[in-house]
C-alpha cells in the first residue's frame, strides 16, 4: 500500500503515520525527518536545507524528489509507505508521479488531515510544552513566527494538491479535528473503502509481517533470504486464501438461492398457466 499523508503543520500526518506503520508493516517516508537527519550529519544536503528550514522556507524540488527516489528503491519500502511531508509543490507531485510509473509503482491514496487553523497554533504550543517536559529538544521552526510562515507556504503551495488529487480521483478528505483514535479509524475505513487495504485479517498478518521480517533481520548471513522471506510471507498468503475460499462460497450459495428462485419460478408458471387457460375455458 502506498499513500500520502497531506495536511498543515500540526494536523497530526506523523502521529496517524506512526500509527498506519504499526498497523500495516509499512514504511513512513518524511521528508522533513530526512532532512533533519541530513542537517544534523552536516551533508552537503542538510547543509543546503539548514537555513531554509530554520526559516520556515521549502527546500528546493530537485532536492527532496532526489531524496525521496532513493529512499523509494530502498528494501525496507517493498512492502509499501506513507509519503509524510511529501509532496509538497505541484512539481514534486508531478515528479513523484513520474517515478512511481517509471518504478512501475501505484499510488493507492491521498489522505488530506482537514483542520481548523486557528486550532494549529495550540496543537503545536503544547506539542512543544510536551517535549520540554520530557527533556526533549525542540526544533528550531516550532514557534509561533515560523509556524505562521509555515502554514502560508502551505497555504500557497501545498493547498493546490488538493485540487490536483482530487482531479484525479485519489483525495479522501478527513477530518483531522477528532481524537487521535478517532482520525486513524476514518483513515483505516477510508482504505477499505478504496480497495487499498484488505478487511482485518489482512491488517492483521500485513502488521505481523512487518516486524516478522525484521525480527528475522539478524539471520541475513543466512544462505537461503529467499526461503525466509517466503515463510514470512506466508501467512498473508493464508489469509488471501481464506478471503478467496469466503468469496467462492459466497459466490455458490448465491448461485444456488438464484437455481432455487429460477426453479420456483417455473414450477410457478406451470401450475399458473393451465388455471388461466381453464378460467378462459370456463368463461367460454
Ligand atoms: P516537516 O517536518 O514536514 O514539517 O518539515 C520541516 C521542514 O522541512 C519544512 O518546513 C521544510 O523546510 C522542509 N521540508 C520538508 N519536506 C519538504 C518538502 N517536501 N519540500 C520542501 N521542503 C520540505
């Protein structure tokens, strides 16, 4: 499953993404923890995007598309993502879509978090009272100052995507107001509604998957990664059985109410049609 979080700053995307990751064995892909990890090492990269992220700027196109297709090639995203913070321009949508046909890849869904923002500015104060309370470090752009130029270039370049999706029937709108609970349920229905996700055993053996796969990490030296691979992947196998067998029954018993109803029918009409005809004959 691959689908992209879109939302202001505080709508909550890395809290549901978190949450979507534990669910569903799949990878969450932020940009802004990327690039926060790029300026942290000092690379070239972090380096370029230092100041422009203190400020509340965009960094570049070119430079989170580029970050982005390399994290996308990754082992660990085979399995599917969450794109967080990305895309954030109409460019960088243009040019994820561009990668993901040329990586033959499908995009399942564009989840927009709809906030009040008026309630933005609270979120992020007391996300912010939260980490100094735990003895946390604070990112340089969560003030008040940074945050109101964040939300503008939100406003003025990441909104269009919102329209840009919904062109092309990928936006499910929810409403990011709820409790946190609350927001991740919609988002789950919102899948099953769209085919993205299967009903709970798949949730279920997707989420086991994941961490399966990597509790097996260590056992890398191993001659056959092939074997274990497949033996972690069976138990979804299982259960795509078992939704296959459901259906197929459904699909008989169906069959055989219609043969019942078919069969009534005509017995139906062959007990009718000599009562009208002798009517007729009667009233001759
Ligand atoms: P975030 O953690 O998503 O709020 O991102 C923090 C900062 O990183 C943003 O304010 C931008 O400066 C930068 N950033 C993150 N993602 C992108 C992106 N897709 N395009 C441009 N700049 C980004």
């Amino acid at each position: 499953m691959r689908i992209i979080l879109l939302g202001p700053p505080g709508s909550g995307k890395g809290t549901q993404a978190q949450l979507l990751v534990q669910r569903y064995g799949i990878v969450q892909l932020s940009t802004g923890e990327m690039l926060r990890a790029a300026v942290a090492a000092g690379t070239p990269v972090g380096l370029k995007a230092k100041e422009i992220m203190a400020s509340g700027g965009l960094v570049p196109d070119e430079v989170v598309v580029g970050i982005i297709s390399d994290r996308i090639d990754q082992p660990d995203a085979k399995n599917g993502f969450i794109l967080d913070g990305f895309p954030r321009t109409v460019p960088q949508a243009e040019a994820l879509d561009d990668l993901l046909r040329h990586k033959h890849l499908k995009l399942d869904a564009v989840i927009e978090l709809r906030v009040n923002e008026s309630a933005l500015l609270d979120r992020v104060e007391t996300r912010v009272a939260q980490m100094r309370e735990r003895g946390e470090e604070v990112r340089v752009d969560d003030t008040p100052e940074v945050l109101t130029k964040r939300l503008a270039s939100y406003r003025s370049q990441t909104e269009p995507l919102i329209h840009y999706y919904s062109e092309r029937r990928k936006l499910s709108t929810i409403d990011g107001m709820m409790a946190i609970d609350e927001v991740t349920r919609a988002i789950h229905r919102q899948l099953l509604a769209l085919g993205a996700v299967e009903p709970k055993s798949h949730a279920r053996s997707a989420a086991k998957a994941g961490p399966a796969k990597k509790a097996k990490a260590p056992k890398k030296t191993s001659k056959k990664p092939a074997k274990a691979a497949k033996k972690a992947a069976k138990p979804a196998k299982s259960a795509k059985k078992a939704v296959k067998g459901a259906k197929k029954a459904t699909r008989k018993t169906a069959k055989k109410a219609v043969k019942k109803t078919a069969k009534k029918a005509v017995k139906k009409a062959s007990k009718k049609s000599p009562k009208k005809v002798t009517k007729k004959r009667a009233k001759r």
